[in-house]
C-alpha cells in the first residue's frame, strides 16, 4: 500500500526528481533531497541574522529573492527586516512602497546622525515583514561616503537597533562591488548569492568570492557565504543543468539545493508589488521560495 503524501513531502516545488521507485528525491545535480521540516515556531524575536544578497551581476534575481524568501520565512512567523540597499528602489517597489513619495530613506538613515531606524522602517501589506526603503538618493552616498571615517560600516551601525527586534535581516544590493555593497557585507553575518542559470554567470562569482574574502580579512572576521542559489533555471534545457553542474564541482555544498525555475510569474509578482507567496500562493515559484526558507533554517542560516 503506498503512504499517503504529507504536507511536508509534495512541498519542494523545484527542479530535480521527484522520489520513485529507483529511490529518493534528488536535487538538480543528483544530491539525495532532504525532506526539511516547517519551521518551529519561535517564542520570541531576535537576535537577527543580517544576510546580504550579493552578485555584481545585474537582473539576475537578487531583489526577487529579497523579496520573496523575506516574505516566505515571514509566513514562518518569523519577523523579517527588507533593506533596500539600491538606488533603483526596487525592493520597495517590489512590497509596495513608492520610491517617490518618500520623506525618509536608507540615505538618510546612513548619512545623517540624527535619522535613526525607526524613522525609516516601513510596514508591508505581509504580516512580519518590514522594509527600510531607498530611492535614487541613495546613489550619492557611494561618492559622500568616500571621506567618511569607518566608511564601510556606516550601514552596519544603522542596523544595530534592528537586531533584538527582527529574526532576520535581508539586505538586497545593487549590481555593483562598490563601497554599499562593501558596506552591506560588513553588516552581515552571511552572504546569499543569487545565480542565473546562464553560462556567463559563471565569471563573475570568483570575483565576488575574491570581494567577500577580502571583507572577511580586513573588516568582517566571521562573514560567512551562506550559499549559491541557481534562479531562472529552464528544466527543458540542458544548458540549465550544467551550470548547476558547473558550480557544484566549483564550489561543493555551498550550492544549496534549492533551484529556483524561471516563470514569468515572477515578473507578474512585481508589476503586482507583491511576494509571490501572496500573489500566486500555491504556485511553484512560491513553493520555491518557501523550500528555500526551510533549507536555509536548516542550515541554520536564518532562525
Ligand atoms: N525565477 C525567475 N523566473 C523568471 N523571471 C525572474 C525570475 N527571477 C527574477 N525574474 C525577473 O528577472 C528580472 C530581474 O530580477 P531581479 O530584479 O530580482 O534581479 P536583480 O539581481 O535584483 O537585478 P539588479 O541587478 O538590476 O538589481 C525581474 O524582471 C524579475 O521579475
Ligand atoms: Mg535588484
């Protein structure tokens, strides 16, 4: 007789084999799948994980996975933290906030003394989850920054408040290694590195690993990479799977089992200014991102 499926079981949602007969799940590069339980609930918040989502590349899916993975670990009852760190405000966008319309941004948080935390933290429309806005005046601080003392901290002092209050605290970069990006991975405990699944993706992370061990030397001793999450992955295309490929026989079980598909439901989220766990809940895409949340408790890279 064959058991019934659980809840925990039909989650994954991802790329790779399904468990049949010839045995177990597996991921996309034939590591057994672990069947990662919902997360405990959690009696009281804090102290907050700061993780950044890092890669120099552009549009290759670190505001989505901002976005959605804060939104999935906040439907865990946990208390998330958005920042976004990105003169294009699309992390705001992204949860409903106007770029515009705002009197107070994570400029102003990190270049004025007197502008604190709670002055900027936003409410969303998803319970648990805030968002420290930014907006294009963000772009001047890279070139106001560069006379500062302790320049590449100033954005780690910011945060401080946030740490008793939040569970975990998501800073979403810019496309760039300049000083906010370094600023961002003094701040975090862990960085997540969002990859395209796309052949060219491959030359820019010895770069960003270069990056990330510098910090670690000279500014950031404990700084961790969390892991490689593979996004836009194509399962019709072979071409999809050797990336993957690629980046395991590189980097090991730094790539997290979690894949995440490419569905235009993504962008559809966007235009929404919604997760894709409020827009399309029992879509893939959202399963996806909800996999990705248990892994990363798991592994203990979130609470
Ligand atoms: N898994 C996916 N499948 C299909 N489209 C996706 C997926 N993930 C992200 N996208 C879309 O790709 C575009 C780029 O994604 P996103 O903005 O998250 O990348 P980014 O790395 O933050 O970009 P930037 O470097 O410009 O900040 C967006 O239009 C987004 O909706
Ligand atoms: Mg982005």
């Amino acid at each position: 007789m064959t058991q019934p499926a659980t809840a925990e079981s039909t989650l994954p949602g991802i790329p790779g084999r399904e468990a049949n007969d010839d045995g177990p799940a597996t991921d996309v590069v034939g590591r057994t799948l672990p069947d990662y339980p919902a997360p405990a609930p959690l009696a009281d918040h804090g102290p907050a994980r700061v993780v950044a989502m890092c890669n120099q590349k552009g549009g290759v899916g670190k505001t989505t996975t901002t976005i959605n993975l804060g939104a999935a670990l906040a439907e865990c009852g946990r208390k998330v933290l958005l920042v976004d760190f990105d003169p294009q405000g699309a992390a705001s966008v992204g949860v409903g906030v106007s770029p515009h319309d705002l009197d107070l941004s994570v400029y102003n948080l990190i270049m004025e003394r007197d502008v604190e935390l709670a002055d900027v933290v936003r409410p969303t429309r998803i319970d648990g989850l805030d968002v420290v806005p930014a907006n294009i005046d963000l772009s001047a601080a890279e070139v106001q920054l560069v006379g500062e003392v302790a320049r590449e901290s100033v954005l780690s002092r910011a945060l401080r408040p946030a740490l008793d209050e939040y569970d975990l605290v998501l800073v979403d970069c810019q496309p760039s290694l300049g000083l906010l990006t370094v600023n961002a991975l003094t701040a975090a405990n862990g960085v997540l590195i969002p990859l395209e699944c796309e052949f060219f993706a491959l030359r820019g992370v010895a770069l960003l690993v270069e990056t990330i061990d510098k910090v670690r030397d000279r500014l950031n001793p404990d700084l961790a990479v969390d892991g490689i999450l593979p996004t836009m992955f194509d399962s019709r295309t072979l071409h999809s799977r050797e990336v993957v490929q690629r980046v395991h026989e590189a980097f090991g079980d730094t790539l997290l089992h979690t894949v995440i598909g490419r569905t235009v439901k993504f962008p559809d989220a966007s235009v929404a200014a919604e997760p894709i766990t409020a827009y399309a809940p029992s879509h893939a895409g959202a399963a996806a991102y909800r996999h990705l949340a248990r892994e990363l408790v798991a592994r203990g890279s979130s609470r």
